[in-house]
C-alpha cells in the first residue's frame, strides 16, 4: 500500500490549523498521517454527460498495452504557464518522501523544480532524461537530494527533443515507449513508492510523451480564464492519448494561486471547473493551494520545500525576537532572514493535498484491481 495511518491522531494537521504541538512539527511529518480511505467524488454514480469535452470512455485502448504506464506516476501539466506546477510537483513528492521512496521527473526545459525548488546543482541540464526519451537509455537520477527522494533534473537539452522527434521515428523508435521502459525499469529495480513528473508550458510533443508513459494526470489551473482554458487545452491531450492506448487517468483539478479567503470567487472557479469535469469520473481537489508571495520567493529563492520553510521561518522569527531583547542587537550567529512571517498556511494546503493525491491514486488502483 502507498501508506499507512497507523500513527495517525484524529486531529491530524491540515490546512495549517488543526492537530497541536509546534507548528514546524505538524507540517513537516505529513506522511505519517497519510490515509488512504476510499474516495467519494461528488460524480461517483451520476450519468455521465458525453457532449462534455472531458468525458472519460471506459478505458478501451485501440492498442492494448502500446503504453504500459509506470505504476503510481502522477503527471503534474497544464499548457499554461505559472499555474503552480513545478511548486506542487516539489511539494506532493518532499512531503511523501522520508516514509516512503519517491522520485521526482523534472520534465520541464526550465528545470525550476529540480534547480530552483530543491536546489539540484549542478545538474546535467536534462541531458539524461533527452537521452532517455530519445534512445531509452538508462536513467540514474541524483540519490537523497532529500531523504527518501531521488531526482531527475531537467534542464535547456530537453528542448531538444522536437528536433530529435523525426529522427527517432525513422529510425523506428517510439519515445513514448522508450521512456516507458527505462522509467519503469528504474521505478521496480528501485522500488520507488511513487514518481511525480512535472512537465514544461511549452513543448507538445514532450507533453504527448509524458500522457503516454504516466499512470495519473494532475491538472492545477489559477482561476483566470487562460488558466481555465489551460485545462481544456490539457484535456484534449490526455483523451487523445487514452485513445491511442495510453493508461492515465485523470486525478483531478486542483485550484492554485488564488485567495483563500475569496470564498465565493474561490466556488465560482470551482463551479467552472466542476463543468468542465462532469462525467469524467473526477472532480476538483477540495484543497486549494493559497497565494503566499512571500513563502514562494523564499521556498524558490533558498531551495526549500514548504516543510523546510516552516521550519526555517520559525527560527527566523525567534532570532529577531532575540535581536529585539538583546541589548547587543546582534549576539552570537543568526539565521537569515525569510521574506515570509510564517509558511504553515501554505504547507498546510499542501499537506492536505498531499492527502487527497494519494487517496485519490489508491481508489484509481483499486478500481483497476
Ligand atoms: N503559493 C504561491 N503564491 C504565490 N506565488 C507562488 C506560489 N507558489 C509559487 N509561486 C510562484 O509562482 C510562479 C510560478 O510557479 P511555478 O510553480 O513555477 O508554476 P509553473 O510550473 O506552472 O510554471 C513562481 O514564481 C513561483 O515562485
Ligand atoms: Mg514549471
């Protein structure tokens, strides 16, 4: 099983409020708590509505097994840009690693999760993973960059791969396939709990690669409508893939970037989203992700992931109180100082949704039995 909840206390933390002791605490142990009850949806048992673009056709591939999916991959995509991809894709796999096994894709030309959210450096500037796409070579990702979390950078040689694309095919080699078999290869020899792909705005044909060689398809959007329009874009990706025999299925939205106390504006982007996702089988995560400038620009700007950041502004914040009492000012060596007072809200959303993720993955691998 993905996890167990052994030592889970029923007030177990989530959204920053609940559960007690320190705050840096509840945050950072959030797989402990992880639970993997059954997932209801809100569009469990109604009757699908085919005219809906996200209608999802029980999974009848053209081509049995043309792809077999990496078991327990989870896709993060979006054609949009800044939707919080690379952010979510940092967090879901530092909050699960320490229990449990993780890997992490960086998928994306820019390389934003593996070089700045986890401070990967150097790293082979995608050169692997292009190599992996391009002639199924062997991936040997970058061990422990946190404990339990291993990683394959991404970088500028990934956006070499359009160019490489016809060649591939004429030499009758399908880059979906080989990236299905090295990654695979590489997730049972190493035992891998789970593997998190965050994929680039930009190239297409990567995207259509990662559709096919995934088990499970994370769209985040923001609430404007590009964002939105981000989801219909993905969406006719992911069900011409499923067409083509690809294995991925739909994990769901999750709303991002947005304000967390914009209550109603907050439900109307849920209502738009729901739309758009009637007779999928999914629904949008219950978990929003919150806007928290500050918390970004240091999770990025210092490599922390939001568990880190916790901590990290905790003892920021005791070290200015000491300042202030100090008659000194400055006594003895002090941490430097974080933008944000206080990450929890925001590692809380993304604890919270670390929890979703993860039922949701144990009710898709239970109804594929
Ligand atoms: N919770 C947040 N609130 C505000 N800005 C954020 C938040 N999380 C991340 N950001 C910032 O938003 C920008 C886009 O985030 P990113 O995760 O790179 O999106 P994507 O991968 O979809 O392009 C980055 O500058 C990042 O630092
Ligand atoms: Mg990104």
């Amino acid at each position: 099983m993905l996890s167990a909840a052994s030592s889970c206390k029923k007030n177990s933390p989530g959204g920053g409020g609940g559960g007690s002791g320190p705050v840096s605490e509840r945050v950072t142990r959030p797989a402990a708590c992880l639970r993997l009850v059954p997932y209801g949806g809100p569009y469990r048992g109604q009757v699908p509505d085919k005219r809906n673009k996200l209608y999802t056709p029980p999974y009848e591939p053209k081509v049995p097994g043309a792809y077999p999916a990496v078991p327990r991959s989870v896709l993060v995509a979006n054609q949009k840009g800044g939707v919080l991809k690379s952010s979510i894709a940092a967090a879901l796999s530092s909050m699960v690693a320490g229990r449990r096994r993780v890997l992490l894709v960086d998928a994306d030309p820019q390389g934003n999760v593996s070089r700045n959210d986890l401070g990967v450096n150097p790293g082979d500037r995608g050169r692997m993973l292009a190599m992996a796409v391009q002639y199924g070579e062997a991936l040997d990702p970058i061990r422990d960059v946190r404990p339990g979390l291993d990683v394959v950078p991404g970088g500028v040689l990934l956006g070499t791969l359009p160019q490489a694309a016809a060649v591939t095919s004429a030499a009758g080699l399908d880059m979906a396939q080989n990236l299905a078999t090295t990654l695979g290869k590489l997730v049972q020899e190493e035992q891998y709990d789970l593997t998190i792909i965050d994929s680039g705005p930009g190239d297409v044909g990567l995207l259509d690669v990662l559709l096919r060689v995934s088990r499970h398809l994370l769209v985040p959007t923001a609430d404007d409508d590009a964002s939105l329009e981000g989801v219909d874009l993905i969406a006719g990706r992911y069900l011409r893939a499923r067409s083509e025999g690809a294995q991925i299925e739909l994990l769901g939205v999750v709303l991002a970037n947005v304000n967390h106390r914009a209550t109603s504006r907050n439900q109307a982007a849920m209502k738009s989203i729901a739309a758009k996702l009637e007779g999928s089988g999914s629904s949008a995560f219950a978990t929003v992700i919150r806007t928290d400038k500050a918390a970004a620009v240091d999770m990025r700007a210092r490599h922390l992931t939001p568990g880190e950041l916790v901590a990290v502004a905790g003892a920021s914040q005791k070290a200015r109180f000491a300042k202030l009492r100090s008659t000194l000012g400055h006594a003895g060596s002090q941490p430097a100082e974080t933008w944000s007072r206080d990450g929890s809200g925001l590692a809380g959303d993304y604890q919270q949704l670390t929890r979703e993720v993860l039922t949701r993955i144990a009710e898709q691998e239970k109804r594929a039995g």
